[in-house]
C-alpha cells in the first residue's frame, strides 16, 4: 500500500538546553556514518550549545541537513541529538518496529527526501515537506520477513568487517615483533631519517581558470586518498598540459605518500600509490629507493602516525612540511627481513581482498532486496 510518511513516522521535537553531563550522551551529525545504522563514536568535550532534541535508546536517527550525505543511525542510547538532524519513530500500525530503520536507510527512501531539500549551501529537509512523501511499503507481515533477511545480513558484514580490522591488526602485530617498537628501537637498528633514503618531493595545483587541464587521464592525488592506503585510483584526473605547467610531476609506482595538511585524523596519513600519478602540494611523496622495502616504510610510518602527526606546526592549523618529514627517523633493519615482511603483507592482503569481495558481494545482495521490495 502508499501512505504519506507522516502516517509512518512520527517526529519527534521535543528539546532541551544540554547541561554539563549531556556531553557524554550526545550525538551530532559527525558521529554518523554514511550507510551504516550502528553509532561507533559519540560524545563532546563540553556541553553542546543550544537546544537539541531528546532522543530514546532504538529511535533512527536522521541527518536532515546535507541529506545527500545519507546519514542514518539507530540511537544507542538515551541522550539529545543535533538539531540539523530528525529523531524518527515507527508507527507500528503501518510499518514493523524491526523494519523501520531499514526503510529510513534505504536508497528508495533517502533519493525521495534529497529531492525535496532547500538551500544551496547546506541543504536541508523540512518535515513539512518531508510528511507528504509517499511512500509504497509492503505488508507488515512481509516487512517483517523482509527485516530478518537483511538484519542477518547486515550481522554477516559486521563480522566481515570485523576480520578485516583483526587481519590489519596482525599486520601491525607483526610489524612490531619483526622490527620492535620504533620508538624504543630495542634491536638496535640503525636509525637514519626519511630523507637519508630517499628523494622527497611535493606537487602542486593545476590553475582552476583552465577546465582543460582537469580533462586528462593522469591521476591527481590529494590528502584524503591517502587515507585509503593504496592508492589504486584517484578522485580528479588532469591533463598532461597541466602537468607541465604546473608544479606537478609524475610519479612513480610504489612512492610512499604522506598527507602534509588536512583536518581530522588525515594529516600525518601515509599511503602507497599503485599507479603512477601526480599529486598536490598537501602531499610529500618519497620516492622509491633501493635502501628500503616501500612495504617496510608504509606501514612503519603507520605505526608511527601519532608520532609524524604530532610534529604538525602552525597557529590556525598545524601542517606538516617538506622538511619536517625529510627529518623524521626511520630505523633500517636488514634489506632481507624487510622483505620478508612484504611477503607477509602480500599474503594478508590476499585475505583481505576475499573478505572484502565478500562484503561487497553481501552489500549487492542487501541492496538488490531492498530495491526488490521497495522499488
């Protein structure tokens, strides 16, 4: 049957002004992930400012503004929610309890609600538009039915997911048993720095002016595809006339790349490119070099994160430079057990990709029954 979606949700408005103790049960937008229902991280430093609404442990939580960000959660417990986002609650004579939070994350519902947002630079939906949607849901017998498929699937990738961060966590592990810790250097090691074994460089940003130069097929780098790790691919492409007019050169296969600036967590990033690119001026780029495994010094930068990151200088943001990373001390155990190392990321890696082709595989299958049941 079609229903209007206030005759399956209800809105929930209620508010409060946070005292001191609702810092430790609060949720904002930025606690939400994109595409997944469970909360991970939640909490401020200080009482947030202003009213934000009241939410119940089970409610779905909804980011109203910049929708197209498709954040949806379930709250984990009792606390207050940003007021850029909706405290949602089923109604239960129309759609299953088990159900609801399924709908609300669905493409079918969000692509709806995006549709209807206002404001060009933080678009937003507004309940009244939002509660005349309608929507088409099948019976609540076989919304029921529906949800105990999918939330078996959604446990499945939950523990997919969860082999992939112990298989990361066994590289680290025996990153740490091979070489030790880097910061005590228990094997004695010889220690040089970053720039004793390599050429480092740094790129630059094509002129914005010219639309041609961001039409070519060379691979362009910035901070946040660091992130990824390898770096198989790249969000923009440019032109080999931006390349040389520009202070961009191409890069190697296997260059080692750190993330210079960035918020959040991705300044002090390290990354290995698996094609040659270009890159920005955010990133130092350390070239390969016969003197060390770039395996070796990926994932002992990785291991040093805290370490690289915390160097970072400047008032307003702290960034890394050229020099600083040039400076930073890396230990050079033997060519040969850093090889071995590799040998043993390769086979890691190998487990990583089945589990992860898993995962996409059951993500296809969560999608294609949603998009089955509910167009």
């Amino acid at each position: 049957m079609r229903y209007k979606f206030d005759s399956i949700a209800i809105n929930s408005t209620t508010k409060k002004k946070p005292i001191e103790s609702d810092k430790d049960t609060y949720l904002g937008l930025e606690h939400l992930d994109s595409g997944n229902l469970t909360v991970t991280r939640f909490g401020s430093e200080v009482a947030p400012i202003g009213e934000k609404l009241i939410m119940k442990k089970g409610d779905v939580l909804f980011g109203k503004r910049r929708a197209y960000q498709k954040k949806v959660a379930i709250a984990p417990f009792d606390g207050i929610f940003s007021a850029h986002g909706m405290v949602l609650r089923p109604k239960e004579d129309v759609v299953d309890e088990s159900f609801f939070p399924l709908f609300i994350s669905s493409d079918y519902f969000l692509e709806a609600a995006i549709k209807i947002s206002v404001g060009s630079l933080s678009p937003t939906i507004n309940w009244s538009a939002l509660k005349d949607l309608e929507f088409e849901l099948p019976s609540r017998n076989e919304q029921k039915a529906i949800a105990e498929i999918l939330w078996a699937a959604i446990e499945a990738k939950k523990s997919y997911t969860r082999l992939l961060d112990l298989t990361e966590q066994l590289v680290k592990s025996q990153f740490i048993e091979m070489f030790g810790d880097p910061l005590t250097n228990p094997m004695g090691w010889e220690v040089t720095t970053i720039g004793g074994l390599s050429e480092i460089l740094t790129g630059g940003t094509p002129s914005r002016t010219k639309p041609e130069y961001y039409e070519g097929d060379i691979p362009w780098v910035k901070t946040g595809e660091i992130e990824q790790g390898y770096i198989y691919d790249t969000e923009e492409h440019i032109s080999e006339a931006a390349l040389q007019a520009s202070n961009c050169k191409l890069l190697p296969i296997n260059t080692v790349m750190v993330a210079m600036y960035g918020q959040g967590k991705t300044r002090g990033q390290s990354g290995i490119l698996r094609l040659e690119a270009a890159t920005n001026q955010a990133c130092a780029a350390v070239l390969p070099s016969e003197k060390y495994c770039t395996e070796f010094l990926y994932h002992y930068l990785q291991v040093q994160y805290e370490q690289l990151r915390g160097l970072g200088r400047g008032a307003q943001q702290a960034n890394l430079n050229l020099s600083l990373v040039r400076n930073f001390p890396v230990p050079l155990p033997p060519l040969p057990l850093q090889n071995r190392f590799a040998d043993f990321v390769k086979a890691a890696d190998k487990s990583k990709f089945e589990l992860q082709r898993t995962l996409d595989e059951l993500e296809a299958t969560y999608k294609a029954l949603l998009r089955e049941k509910l167009g």
